[in-house]
C-alpha cells in the first residue's frame, strides 16, 4: 500500500519550512508526504535556499525532486526569518489539528511535525505547552514522549514542567502508564517482542537508600515489582549518571528517566543529528524533528534537514508496521 504522511513544518519563522523545501528534493521521502502550510511560507524559504520548489494538490503525484503535495492553511501575517509573530499562532495550530484530525479518520497514517515555537503561540491566546501534549488531548489517548537516536532510546514520565514540580507529579500510577505504553509501543512499533527497559530513579544515586529522597522506596520499587509480577522486563531504579555507560546501554531496549532534562542531554549530545521525537500512545504514529525552531540561522541555508528525514522514514516504517498489523 502507499504510505500518506502528513507534514507540519511548525513555526513559520524558524527553520521548518525550509527543511521541508529540502526534504522536497528528495523523491524517495517526499512522495510520502503532504504539507500542511501556507504556500507563501514554503516558497519564501525555497527562494532564500535557491533550491526549486512546485506546490502540487494533495492528490497529485511526485514525480520529480522539488515536488511537494500541500494542503493550504495560509496565515494572515507575512513571515519574515527568525521573527515569530503571535498573530500567526491560530493559523499554525489550525494546520497542526487538521492533519492530525486527517490521521485520526485514516486519511493520513502518520504525522510528521517540524519545530514549534512555545512562546509565540502561547502570546498569541492559545493556551499550548507543547505539541506532544496537544495530539494527545485532541486524541484522547494517553502518551509518551521518547527521543530516540541509533543505538538509544528514552521515554519520559514527566515531560515539559518545571523542576520543582516534577517530584509531586511522579506517581505509581503515573509510572505504571508510562511503562506499560513504553512496553507496548516498544513491541508493536519497534518489532521487540519482549523489550528490557531501564527505569531511572529521581534522586542522585538513585536515593542512597532513602538518604538522598524516598521516591525511589515510596513509589519507584514498589511500582516496578507490579510490574514485573505481570511480565515486564524492568531494570532499576537506576542511578541515572551512570546508566547511559555504554555496556549497560548494550543491554536495554530502551531507558525511562523521571524527567525531561535527566535523560535527553545524554541522547542529544550523541546522535542529535539523526535523533527524533517519537510520541507513543497515540491512534497513529507521530514523529517529529528533535531540535527546535533555531530562529538565529533561520532562513540561513545552514539549517541541517537530517532529523526530519530520520522522522519522516521512521515515521513511514512505523505506520507501514500498522497498517501491516492491522
């Protein structure tokens, strides 16, 4: 079957929409993708990259590098590189819930998304606190935020809070969700039939048993040993600044880390070049790039596009996965 996924390039102003120009001139990933966004925007970064561009209907077909089908949500301020404006932000989550929408009634099998300015929507009046968290409210679902690069992967059981809110929101049941998506999305999205994943734990040294915090004896251990009573290959609470070594890497599938800045500084430190957002939970298969809007080289040409091409093909391998199973 042919694979249809929907592209949000996201704030207008950063480096999305010339991303999407460049990923434009690649048939092999472009004939899977429709844009949802302004046609001045795309062209306005194709000219500024000096790179061709033709904006086909959403039906046409892609026969040629520089072809793009698009799908129009034109916003009512002009954009200019490295300027987010407010006014724009009803325009950007419009295209935003409409191609999920089209994921959600099986017109597309998969969302793509580039990187979304927080503050500039936020200015504009629309209450946001980030993509992740607004598929999954417009969906219904329960997610996960995962970043995952060759050779790691991280999910996340508190995502974009501040850090002295992170320890009340950590939970056994809060856990026990977080794992047990993980788990699932690890078997039916990656093809892993029993995934091992190492749970880190919230305080240094994993609590020093109860002296550094008592999360880890309160919360953390007991939720594990459910869990593995039902069947899940748990390893931890770990303490978290020596769990990335590589030859414990080696023996996971996949690391859960308390919180948003605990985990991801390791994995993009690495590999952020070929690293994605992956959400799990979700009706159909979400990936984004892993890097924000970079307004500062912002219609520069120096943006790299590797990340939003690992997201498109993993995003197209996941939702091929899908439809195969379904």
């Amino acid at each position: 079957m042919t694979i249809r996924l929907a592209l949000v390039p996201g704030e207008p102003a950063g480096i999305g929409p010339e991303l999407c120009v460049r990923l434009a001139q690649r048939v092999d990933l472009s004939t899977l993708c429709t844009a949802y966004a302004d046609p001045d925007v795309l062209m306005q970064a194709a000219s500024a990259l000096r790179l061709p561009l033709e904006l086909l209907d959403s039906e046409a077909e892609i026969t040629r590098p520089g072809q793009l089908r698009l799908i129009e949500y034109r916003l009512p301020t002009p954009t200019r590189a490295g300027q987010p404006d407010p006014a724009n932000a009803p325009g950007i989550i419009a295209a935003l819930d409409a191609a999920a929408h089209d994921c959600l009634d099986g017109r597309m099998h998969g969302l793509v998304t580039g990187p979304f300015h927080k503050a500039a929507i936020n200015d504009g009046g629309i209450a946001y606190t980030g993509t992740t968290e607004r598929l999954a409210q417009q969906a219904g679902s329960d997610m996960v935020m995962m970043l995952a690069r060759p050779g790691l992967r991280v999910a996340l059981v508190t995502t974009h809070l501040p850090l002295r809110a992170v320890a009340d929101a950590i939970s056994g049941e809060q856990l026990e969700r977080i794992l047990t998506i993980t788990a699932d999305a690890l078997r039916r999205d990656f093809g892993i039939a029993s995934p091992r994943i190492a749970v880190l734990g919230l305080n240094p040294h994993a609590g020093e048993d109860g002296h550094l915090g008592r999360e880890e004896l309160d919360i953390i251990i007991p939720t594990l040993e459910r869990l593995r009573a039902r069947g899940l290959h748990l390893d931890g609470p770990l303490p978290a600044d020596t769990a990335f070594l590589p030859h414990k890497l080696a023996t996971f599938d996949a690391v859960v880390a308390m919180y948003h800045d605990q985990g991801l500084p390791v994995l993009k430190s690495t590999g952020l070049e070929h690293a994605v957002n992956i959400t799990l939970g979700l009706p159909y298969p979400r990936v984004a790039v892993d890097h924000g809007t970079a307004l500062d080289i912002a219609g520069t040409g120096r943006a790299t596009p590797d990340s939003l091409f690992a997201a498109v093909a993993q995003c197209a391998q996941f939702a091929a996965q899908r439809e195969q199973d379904a």
